[in-house]
C-alpha cells in the first residue's frame, strides 16, 4: 500500500468516527456544547419519553423535571412491563416498586454537590477523551448537534451523543465499546421544554402497609479499617468515601472514583456468616459492568461505567488487612 | 401437601429451570412471599428437578448426596438451563410428586451431616426463620443465599443464585447511580437501570 493510499484509509477511518465531521478539531465549541448539555439539564423543566436500548431489550419511560424554588423534582416512570417509578428531590431518590409493595429511600449521600462535577472537571476530563462536534441530526422530531468523546485508552467507553439545538437537552446518548459497538442508548421519542405542574412528578403510589428499605450514608474512612483501595484507573480520582448502614449488621463501605463523566464504584462488606467461599464472577448490564470477588472475609464489588477489564482491575487491586 | 393447579404453578417450574421471562419475576417472588401454595410448588419442583438429574434416587447416599447438593449449591454462580429435562419431568410430576413428597417428609427430619438438627451444612445458626428476600436498600450481595435455613417441617430449596443478583444489582446500581456524574448530563434516565431487571449475561469464574 502506497503513502497516499495509506494516508486516504486513515482519513478515511478518522472521519468514520467523527461521522463525517469537517471541523473535527473544534475543541471549544465541543467543550461549550458540553457546558450547555450541562446547563440546560441541572435549570429546565421538561417532561419527555425516552427509549432504553440494551442488548436485546428496549424499554420505555417517561421523565419529568420541575424546577422551582422550592426545590427541583424529578420523576421517572418505566412505561413497559412492570410499573416502576423513581422520585429525586433536594432529599434523596425515592424508588416505588409497587410489585414488590417495596420503597426503596436513598438520601443521595450529599448529592447536593455532585452536580457541580463536571464543569468543574472538564479540564481533567478532556485529557482522557477527545471531544469533537459532529454534524447535525434529528431526534424526536427536533434538530440536534452530534458530538462524541472518544477514550484516549481502553480503561473507558466512548459516547455518542446528540444535544437539543434549541435547548441543549441530550436527546441521545449511546455508550460505546472499544470496537466502537453501542452497549446501551437512551434516545428520547418526544420531549416537551417548559411548563411541569406540581402534579406531574408527585409519585402515584400509595406506600402505606409497603416495606421500606432505607439505608443511611454517611462519610468514611475505609483505610482506618484496614482498606487499601486505588483506583488504578489512569484519569479516575476519588469523589467520595461513605459507608452504608441499615440495620444494625448490614454494613457497606463505598468509595467512588470518577473521571468526570464515567464512575467506578467500590463497595466493600463482611462476608461474616459465610462458610463456603464465594466464586468471584463478573456481570454485565448493557453499558455497567460488575465485579465480585472476596478479600479477606469481605465481599469486594466494583460497580463501574467502564469496560469489564477495568472494574476487574480496580476489584484485583483491593487489599484488607485487619486493624490491630 | 397438594400442589393444584395455583396460576403460579407453570411461572414457578419456569422459574426453577431459569426460563422465567425477567419481567415475571417480581410477580413469583410476591407469590413466593406471601403464600404458602406457591412455596410448596417451588420447593416440590425443585426436588424433582435435582431428582430427575439424579438417576439413582433412591439409592442409601441419596439423602446425604441431596444435602450436600443444597450446600454446594449457592457457589453456582449461574445455575444452567435444563431445557430438555423439563418436559420429561412435568410430565412425570403427577407421579412422581407422590414419590416426592414422601421424600420430603423424611427429608426433613433427617439432620444433615455435621450440622444441628434441621439446619443445612451452610447456614448460619442464626434465628433466619426461612429464606428471606428483605433487601436492605443497601446491597443485600451475594449472601442471602447462604441463609437457608431448614425448619424441621419445611424444606425450602435455595433461590437460584441469578435471580438473588438480578434483585441485589438493582442495589449496587441505585446505590453507584447516586454518585455517578452522568446524571449531570442525562438527568434520571440513567437511573433507569436501577429499578429494570437487567438482561445480566450470566456471572463468569
């Protein structure tokens, strides 16, 4: 094969990626697209139904969010199968699973402060994706901008994504592999900017009579109780540490490490009242990929939006040694 | 013990060999919970099931060979499918659930080896009363399994280890999802993930 033969195949290759993108090198602008992805999720009100893609399964929900100043309401609701419905106010995340007669109560460990992450980390997190604006499309009946953020590594996915022309909302998002193949897409079907009565993200159970599940997060320091737990991800830097506790027995420390748009979770419990030893495996869910194995009397499970080669690496660094 | 013909009952046989539409499963495990009928389908469905696999049933070792299997059981992190067996044993349950129960009945007195009476080489002595799926909102893991205990009069076969981590991923996940950054670009759709049972494509050693 010849330079220029060569050279026209690279091209070739690299405008695949971008999909044909003509000012792949557009930084700026792909950063302030980003920016207002950002904005235009954590300040408008909007209520739309969005398609869940994952393997072989396709889901529907409805998702609903009314700012106001008494606080910001969110609502989903899964439309197919069993109902299913979350609730995220300023308090935490509420999860009504009415089969199960179960709520399930989060308190969103101090989510307050988690939505300043990425504005504040995008200078990190451009150093571990290339950001480039792609051409424009059409999602649900509204003209889009394209953009994707492709890993400089194999540690992380890549996305692509595709954001509201008119108001920044991401009407697509699609998690990709290495071998650029979609592992799971939320693609909005209709999107409504504006107006949400109060009504429209009240839950609409009941949960009288439910049980309720209901587990208290607090700060930790997992070292002191003998952890040693690194990320060994390049780029992926600790966000929080908080252990978990409901009941008197059950008790999960959890650290998180994140990139800036991808997160690793590390939960960490007993495996006291186990007598066989436990098999380490890994899971996958569509764009999450699990990990289990034991240390140490403890179960180790890493949680991650990443590759499974990554989460196994982050579980087979974990080391415990009882405190003296 | 009669079995009948509980609405429950073709949902539980699917269940007990892994071919139970996910979606289903909410509405088996509700039945499981709260009503005695479809326990004793389960637990009947699964001892025919291990005693169609093993052919010499009744055999001396069979009860200590049965016990153990219960132990061993909750480290087969994705129990496999047994298409073709399934029709051969319904056809055979009417049969062979007479057979079964009787075996039940013994079974259950008959203490495991190297155990208290009535409780499994496995469980923890600890007061579970029976196999329970209250999940904490934290993650309830892969341990839940290990919590059979076996009352004198109620053998209750283990859960299948896939369906304890499709209920316990949820956990992980709504747990992980409360941190995760990619709620600032996507709002609650990725939470979607954490109240969907997952397509998980099986735990790998």
């Amino acid at each position: 094969m010849n330079g220029a033969a060569l050279g026209a195949r690279v091209l070739a290759l690299s405008l695949a990626w971008t999909a044909g993108c003509a000012s792949a090198q557009t930084m700026p602008e792909a950063r302030a697209l980003l920016n207002r992805v950002y904005e235009a999720t954590q300040t408008l009100s909007y209520t739309g139904t969005f398609v869940f893609q994952q393997g072989q399964r396709n889901e529907t929900s409805r998702v609903t969010r009314r700012a106001s100043a008494a606080g910001d309401v969110e609502r989903l609701e899964v439309l197919d199968g069993s109902p299913r419905e979350i609730v995220r106010t300023k308090d935490g995340v509420r999860c009504y699973l009415p089969q199960a007669r179960t709520l399930k109560i989060g308190h969103g460990g101090g989510a307050r402060g988690f939505p300043a992450l990425l504005p504040a980390r995008m200078d990190a997190l451009l150093q571990h994706y290339t950001v480039r604006l792609g051409p424009m499309d059409r999602v649900a009946d509204r003209a889009c901008k394209t953009l994707t953020m492709e890993p400089k590594d194999d540690f992380r996915y890549g996305y692509a994504l595709c954001a509201d022309a008119e108001s920044g909302m991401l009407l697509r998002a699609i998690t990709l592999n290495e071998a650029n193949v979609p592992v799971e897409q939320f693609t909005f079907t209709r999107l409504v900017i504006g107006d949400v009565h109060a009504e429209a993200v009240e839950p609409r159970y009941a949960t009288r009579s439910w049980r309720i599940e209901e587990a208290s997060v607090r700060p930790a320091d997992l070292a002191a109780e003998g952890w040693r737990i690194e990320s060994n991800l390049p780029g992926f830097q600790k966000i929080v540490e908080v252990v978990r506790e409901s009941g008197a027995r059950h008790r999960i420390g959890q650290i998180v490490y994140s990139d800036g748009l991808a997160a690793v979770s590390v939960f960490v419990e007993s495996a006291e009242g186990r007598r066989e030893p436990l098999s380490s495996g890994a899971v996958n869910v569509g764009g999450i990929n699990i990990y289990v194995r034991e240390v140490g009397d403890h179960v180790v499970t890493v949680v991650g939006e990443t590759p499974a080669a990554s989460v196994r690496r982050v579980a087979d660094h974990v080391r415990y040694q009882r405190p003296q | 013990m009669m079995v009948g013909d509980h609405p429950m009952k073709t949902k539980i046989s699917a269940l007990v060999d892994g071919e139970l539409d996910l979606r289903e499963l909410d509405t088996v495990f509700d039945a499981l919970d709260r009503d005695d009928v479809p326990r004793e389908t389960w637990r009947l469905y699964h001892l025919l099931s291990d005693a169609m696999r093993d052919t010499s049933l009744r055999s001396a070792g069979f009860s200590a060979r049965f016990a153990e299997k219960l132990a061993v059981e909750p480290t087969v992190l994705a129990p496999g499918r047994l298409p073709a067996e399934r029709g051969r044993w319904m056809a055979l349950s009417a049969a062979a659930s007479l057979a079964a129960v009787a075996l039940v009945g013994w079974l259950a007195f008959a203490p495991a080896p190297g155990t208290a009476p009535g409780v499994l080489p496995g469980a923890p002595l600890a007061s579970a009363p029976q196999a329970t799926r209250v999940h904490s909102a934290s993650t309830e893991g892969v341990r839940p399994v290990m919590r059979q205990t076996l009352e004198p009069r109620r053998a209750s076969a283990p859960l299948p280890m896939r369906v304890l981590l499709l209920e316990a991923t949820n956990d992980y996940l709504l747990a992980h999802q409360e941190f995760s950054p990619r709620s600032s670009l996507q709002g609650m759709a990725p939470y979607v993930r954490t109240v969907s049972a997952p397509i998980v494509e099986g735990m790998r050693r």
